[in-house]
C-alpha cells in the first residue's frame, strides 16, 4: 500500500492503476477516474486541452458519525459500512449502508455526475433509523485536488473574504509561498488549457489549502467534513436542525468566461454563478448613518433630498439609542435622550418619509455591557470553567459576548427584533459585528454552543426573523458564512494593485451579491464597484454613489491591469478604465459614457430624464441620448439644497453631432428634462412620498417632573451650553422602577463616557511611555488603551457626584407604555449634568495609573500572574506617574 505522503510526491496517474481498478466517467469536455467501490475521484482531465489534475488516494475512506437516540456521537466502523455501486457513462451512484454492531443505523445515497464542464457531488437520500441521525462525514481528504511544477504554466490563487490587508494571491506554483494546511473561501488551480476550482455549501470556510515545497512544487484543495445535523444545548434545551444535502462543484474550466482566455477569472466567475445571492442590496437608495439630533436631521434629509434630485434615500440612525453607538446593549428599549428622546425620532422617522427617506436603527447583537439596565447573564457565553466571556472594551465599559444560540433559544433575540420594529426599523437594519466574528464557542454546562450551532442556530435564525419583518440586515465585515444572507459590508480589501501578484478576487466574485463598502470614495472603488454609502458633499453624490449605482447590480466579468491601465468590466458595454499615471478614468454603462471623473451624465429611472455635474467650467463631451434631436425640447434645471431652479439652456448646453456638451457651474448638479411628459413623469416619482413607519411603541406620559415641569436646556446637544472652562457630562439615565435605580444609570452613564474620553485622549501619551522605555504589549500583557477603565466608576459615584454643589439633575416619574408591561407601569428616569475640567480628565488618568500600579505589586507579592510582565508593568506605570506629576495640566 503506498501511503500519502509518497502520493503528494508523485502524480498520481503514475502510481494509482497498479492500486485499484477505477471506473472512467467522461462527457464530451471533462472525465475522470473514479474508484470502482468508493465515491473517489483520483484524477480529473479536461478532453480538449488534455489538461490533468490530481486527486485523492484510493486508499482514502470517509469517517461517517451519527448520533444515537442517547444523544451521544459515534463513530461508524468502515467495516460497517457496505457500499453498493451504480456507473453510468456520465454518472456514478454509491448507496451507503451503516451498521453499530448488527443493527442498520443509517442509509444514505452518494452521486458522481458529470455535467458540462463540472463534476458534481451529492449526499442526499439520508434515511437514519429512527431516533438516530446522521451527524457529520469527515471526507479526510477523499474530496481533493492537486497540482504540481510539471503542469503546464501552473499557478494557484485564492484567498478569503475579510478585511485582510491583502488577502488575494495570484502566484506561479514554483515561486508559491508556502502554506501549511489552512481554512481557504476561495481557491483555484490554473495551468495552460484548464482551471480546476470549487464549490461547496458548507457553512464556514469551504476548503482546506496548502502549498509546499518537498522537492517539488505542489499544491493542494480538500473539503473539509460535512456537518448534517447541528447540535447545541443539554437537557430540555437540547436543540438539532438539519443543514440539507451535501453539494459539492469541481469544475474543470476552459473559457469559461468567455473572454478569450484561460485564467484565474474563469474560476472566479465559477465561484461567483455558484455564490447564494437574493438578498435586496438597496443600491438604488442614498444610504447613510446619522449621528444628530433627530429634530435637527430633518432637515439634513430634506436637503439630501433636493440635491439628489428626489432620489430615495435610506438612513440609519447610528446613535438612536441611550447614549449613541456602543452602549447600553442588549438594551434596545429607549431612544437617546440627548438627541430628544422618543417623540423626536418619531417625528424624524415621519418627516423623513415625506422626503422620500427611510430612517431605520441600529442594534448589535453580540455585545452586553453590565451597567444596561437589560444586563441579563443568562445569554452570555460561558468559558469551560463556566465564567462569562469578557472581550474588550468600548464606550459602553466591559464588553461580554452574547451567545447566539441563546438569545434565539431563551426569546431574547425575539424580543429586541419586536422592540425594534415596534419603534419603527424598518426595510434594512445594521447590525455590528454580526458578521465580523462568526467562530465563537459558547461552553455553558446547559447551552453548550460550537462554532456551527452559534451560525446556524443563532445568528442566521436572527437573520431570518428579521426577514419576516422585511427587514435585511447589514453588517461589519464580509464573511463567507454570511455571503447571501446580509446586504451589506464594512471594509473588504479590493485587491487594486500594482502587484501582479494581487487581483481583486473579493469583487469579482461578490459585486452584485454583496455591497461591500471602503472608507475611501477614489478611483480604485469605482474600479472594484464599491458600494455607494457615502456622504452628501457634491463630488461625492455625482461622482461616485450615483455613477456606482448604475453598474451597482452587474456582476464583475473581466478584470485587466496593463500598462499602468486597470479594467474592470461588468458585463457587455459596461467598463470602468482608470489610467492610474494620467489619473483619468472613465465609466461607460450599457454602450453610454456616464463618468469621466471630471463631470457625470447620468440617466434617471424616468426615460429622457438625466443628471448632470461637472467639477469644471471646462465643456464637457458625452454621447447624445437617442432621439434627442430637438433642443428646443431640452429643459434644464439648476439644483440645490433647497430646491429646484429652471434656467435658459443657452451657454450651458449644446449639441455638437452626435454628442451633447456642458460647459457648467462646477459643483453644481442640473436636471435636463427631454420633452414635458419627461418632465412630468419624473416630478410625480419625485413627489411621491414614501409609506409611513408602523410605529406602534408608545410615548410614555409624564406624571411628574421636578426640580421644574419642562426639561432643561442641557439635556439636548444641540441646545447645551458648556460653562467656561468647562465640558457639561450629560447622563440620561434609562427607566427604573425606584428614582434611586435611575440615579445610579445616570452617574454610571457620566464615568462611562469620561472613561471614553481618558482613553482617547491619552492612548498615544501611554503608547509613547512604552516606546521610551521600550516594553509593548508582550511585555506587559496589559494593554495601556485600557487604563481608566477600573477607576472612574468609582471616583464618579452617586455618592460622590450628590456630595458636589455643581452637579444639576432633573427627575421625570412616568406612565411607561413599553410593550413588555402588560399594564402601564410607572417608573422613573433621571438626568444628570456634571461639569467636568480638563484637569478633571487627567485626574482620572493619573488615578488609573496608580490603581493598575498597585494591583501589579500586589500580584507579584502573591505570586499572581506572570512574574517578568508584572515587574515590567510596575517599572513603566512608576516611570508614567512620575512624568505625568511633572506636566502642568
């Protein structure tokens, strides 16, 4: 028997018909060799080209798992495995049997198909014995590709999906960094005549990759195992779902492209046909996040809505709740008072409705923090040793880590998406993090939760309960698990570069699937057809979000990069070229120059309607729509922030032949409007308002209010006055059933927000500290961003704050209409303002230095953690204090 290690050394065609005898599929393109008793293929050969790939060792067998009606999980012997076989010219068929002992357990059926130029494999026809099911298939590495330095100009590419710097390669296999065995979303092997890719439906990373160098050059793609029963929870709470039929696609690729070439893109426009979609990408909205007082941003989207003309416009409130972005979770029950509280995002949520605007909310669903008034332990993910799983820390304090699979399993989850719709999200909601971190592991003795069950029984279940709200979700990070499941994506590496080396893998396979964002608004985002949030500076609306929006939905076809000259293209007639060294680019959608970066011609959805934007005063040259021939006919309106203008057409436009020159006011939009019924059909889209939110949580009354009935100035942003010297540190605290209870939020609120501000203020002095006297987080093993985390909740209490003559509360006690209370309840919410001086600010980290520095000798006296990290520590805070007791504050 020849083991593996002498296959990967070897080609395989070489070495496997002295093994066993195999059993060729073939169709007119591809065929393979296949065992005669056993779903493997050992190599695989495109006809025309007479291109060959490796495979898997014959010897390889499965490793199939069930559970049993105990709920315990087993391993099935191969011995017990009996496989009966069914070949076709083009198609092979292999009925599984399992047995424990004697006893029939588990039936299951496997195909081989051929199809064009793929090779299909499928699990389905699962019968399992009742009370048993199956559980897992571990293929090994039965399900493999391979290929080596004596294929034809072979070369590897892949990479994953994230926020990676650089997380696409594009190498020849004898230049080929090596790679240990590794998680890969996207992986191909390419060599003169034929690309060899794949595609799976497994739920997190689709492929095991590695590459090395042992002798000679090679590399390698496997499929991971095969989970079909997810399981999660203990006891009563013990919780499976089935996951469906195994699907895997090998394709071996000429053309596929059909561009001319045999290539790299020819497996990424596999993996793209084959990527889920069908979730709405909203690309035809102005989308936005606010973070304004809600009276205030009416008029911000009254604005938008006249300098795009009447476009729709879809904003999320990114502070809407308590105290802005990161805080109070899993709370989701108040809007932020210092924006106006309730009643005013009621009212934006209306008027913007008016201005064609959505306005939704944010909620993340992965964070608690101890001081929410919703703190609840029981959906935290437990540690082994059954201690909550604390992460890092933001504006909202220490942050712990929700357990997905809990707050579906406990009604939580439920409960936030009912409290949010009921306050009116609606269409699209943001979700931080839900898609940034998938691989959790949740040890809880009672809702034990792997990385899987936390996905498929947790996050894609909030998923879809949103959904039947007709609401989509959005989200940090793009992750494969989440591919066809969220509308959007913050920061995903584009792979625009010089470097050969690097391709944009990520767009190709994702645009028009996935809007996928970048913090820039240049070149290389119209290139990679980036999506189009951006924000309502001109340049940005008529250059960028607008041109996007025409190519938002095509997929991306065709990349090139010659000469200093980067092309992607989108289909038929539609391409974006940037000459990187002249710094011009053009956009042309279906035949029509739209962008020449300068200036942009846009059509509307309306016909014989367009939009049109210049940066210069300079004429500028665009190909005349169809069956403009009249001028006479040609309207032009100037447009504003405040509204529409109509102007003579005279010096601004004229028609030159076949094309139509502007010579424009730079930074100023214009409307042209061929013909009246143009015109008319385009103002009746423009007026008509959208439907109002469904907004059925309730404005609390209040009953009383003291020290006066009116709230004061100081609650709201934008009507506070700081007093000289001063910065005003607001606490709005949430609604609690005793006075005492609000009093103490409100306070928690102020030492929470002035730790934020220690932080921010003084990383860079303490990252400074570090390089002076040379010790970093290594040597630490404390992270100094963190310093005044432990000590303002103390310096800043209710008892402290109540003992200064400078602090002003105002108390509300009211009738409360949250949903949760069957009756109306009464409760009490406080508000409280603490001036705060510089000196103040420096105080706290002064004081957090000290705390750390004592809690590092004390550790080392008892022998508490590591002993060289914790002498460090005590050398660099000693060494810190000292400084800052020299500088004049």
């Amino acid at each position: 028997m020849i083991s593996t290690a002498i296959i990967s050394l070897l080609p395989l065609y070489l070495i496997t018909s002295s093994i066993v005898e195999n059993v060729e599929l073939s169709n007119e393109l591809i065929s393979i060799d296949t065992h005669k008793e056993y779903p493997i293929i050992i190599d695989y050969k495109r006809l025309d080209t007479q291109s060959w790939f490796g495979g898997a060792d014959p010897n390889e067998r499965w490793i199939i798992s069930v559970i049993k009606p105990d709920r315990s999980i087993v391993n099935i012997d191969n011995n017990n495995v009996q496989v009966n076989c069914n070949f076709s010219k083009d198609h092979a068929e292999y009925d599984f049997i399992c047995f424990i002992e004697s006893d029939q357990v588990l039936k299951f059926t496997t195909s081989i198909s051929l199809e064009s130029d793929q090779v299909i494999y499928k699990i389905g026809n699962i019968k399992p014995k009742d009370g048993y099911k199956l559980f897992r298939v571990d293929f090994r590495k039965s399900i493999r590709l391979y290929i080596d330095e004596n294929a034809p100009n072979a070369s590897i590419c892949g990479g994953n999906l994230g926020r990676d710097r650089n997380p696409y390669f594009l190498e020849d296999i004898k230049n080929a960094r090596p790679r240990d065995p590794q998680n890969i979303d996207m992986i191909m092997f390419c060599q003169s005549g034929a690309v060899a890719v794949g595609y799976n439906n497994l739920v997190i990373h689709p492929w095991r990759f590695q590459c090395k160098s042992q002798g000679s050059d090679f590399a390698e793609f496997w499929c991971p195992p095969y989970t079909h029963t997810v399981v999660a929870g203990a006891g009563d709470n013990w919780t499976t779902e089935d996951l469906g039929d195994f699907i895997c696609k090998i394709g071996i690729l000429g053309d596929y492209s059909e561009d001319g070439e045999i290539d790299w893109r020819d497996g990424a426009s596999f993996i793209r046909d084959n990527l889920p979609n069908g979730v709405p990408l909203f690309q035809e909205y102005m989308r936005y996040e606010a973070n304004d007082d809600f009276d205030n941003f009416i008029d911000v989207v009254r604005r938008i809505y006249y300098i795009t003309d009447g476009r729709p416009q879809l904003c999320l409130h990114a502070a809407w709740q308590y105290w802005g972005w990161d805080s109070e979770y899993p709370a989701y029950m108040e809007p932020n008072g210092e924006f106006g509280g309730r009643p005013a995002l009621y009212r934006l949520m209306r008027e913007a409705s008016k201005y064609r605007c959505i306005v939704s909310l944010i909620h993340n669903f992965d964070d608690s923090y101890k001081d929410s008034p919703a703190w609840n332990e029981s959906i935290i993910i437990r540690r082994e040793d059954q201690s909550l799983l604390e992460a890092t820390a933001w504006a909202g304090g220490r942050s712990y880590i929700n357990s997905p699979f809990k707050m579906v399993k406990l009604g939580w989850a439920k409960k936030v998406i009912d409290g949010l719709v009921s306050q009116g999200a609606r269409l699209r909601l943001f979700s931080d993090v839900l898609s940034a971190v998938p691989e959790r592991v949740d040890h809880d003795k009672d809702f034990p939760a792997d990385v899987l069950a936390n996905l498929v029984l947790g996050k894609f279940k909030i998923i879809e309960m949103l959904k039947e709200k007709g609401i989509t979700v959005g989200s940090e990070s793009v992750t494969y698990p989440f591919v066809g499941k969220i509308c959007t994506a913050h920061s995903m590496s584009l792979g625009i570069s010089d470097d050969p080396k690097i391709v944009p893998l990520g767009p190709f396979v994702l645009h028009g699937k996935m809007a996928y964002q970048s913090w820039g608004h240049g070149c290389d985002t119209l290139l990679a057809g980036v999506d189009n949030t951006t924000g309502w500076d001109n340049d940005r609306i008529y250059l960028w979000a607008m041109v996007l929006e025409q190519y938002a939905n095509k997929p991306m076809t065709n990349y090139t990069r010659q000469n200093g000259v980067f092309r992607t293209e989108f289909g038929k007639g539609t391409f974006v070229e940037w000459d990187k060294a002249k710094s011009n680019i053009k956009v042309v959608v279906d035949g029509r120059l739209i962008s020449n970066g300068k200036s942009s011609f846009i059509p509307k959805k309306t016909p014989d309607v367009y939009l049109v934007y210049s940066t210069t005063q300079n004429p500028q040259k665009y190909p005349k729509p169809q069956g403009w021939n009249d001028i006479s006919k040609l309207k032009i309106y100037k447009l504003s922030d405040r509204g529409e203008k109509k102007v003579e057409l005279s010096g601004l436009v004229s028609f030159d032949g076949d094309n139509i020159v502007f010579t424009l006011k730079p930074q100023t939009p214009y409307r042209l409007c061929y013909g009246e019924e143009a015109y008319l059909a385009d103002k009746a889209i423009r007026e008509t308002e959208f439907d109002q939110p469904n907004i059925t949580w309730e404005v609390d009354n209040v009953i009383e209010a003291y020290p006066s009935a009116t709230k004061p100035s100081w609650i709201r942003k934008s009507t506070r006055v700081d007093p000289t010297g001063k910065i005003l540190y607001v606490g709005c605290g949430a609604k609690f059933p005793t006075e005492e209870q609000s009093r103490n939020h409100a306070v928690s609120i102020v030492a929470r927000k002035l730790t934020w501000q220690v932080r921010q203020v003084y990383v860079n002095r303490s990252r400074e500290y570090e390089r002076q006297m040379n010790i970093d987080y290594d040597k630490l093993g404390f992270d100094n961003w963190n310093l005044g985390l432990d000590v303002t909740q103390n310096m800043y209490s209710l008892d402290k704050i109540n003992a200064r003559d400078d602090v002003e509360w105002y108390i509300e006690k009211l009738e409360s209409h949250d949903p949760e209370h069957n009756d109306s309840a009464i409760m009490y919410k406080a508000y409280v303002a603490v001036p705060v001086t510089k000196k103040e600010i420096h105080d706290i980290y002064v004081e957090a230095i000290r705390y750390n520095l004592n809690l590092a000798k004390k550790d080392l006296i008892l022998g508490k953690g590591d002993e060289a990290q914790l002498q460090n520590r005590i050398k660099l805070w000693t060494y810190m204090l000292e400084e800052e007791s020299k500088k004049d504050q």
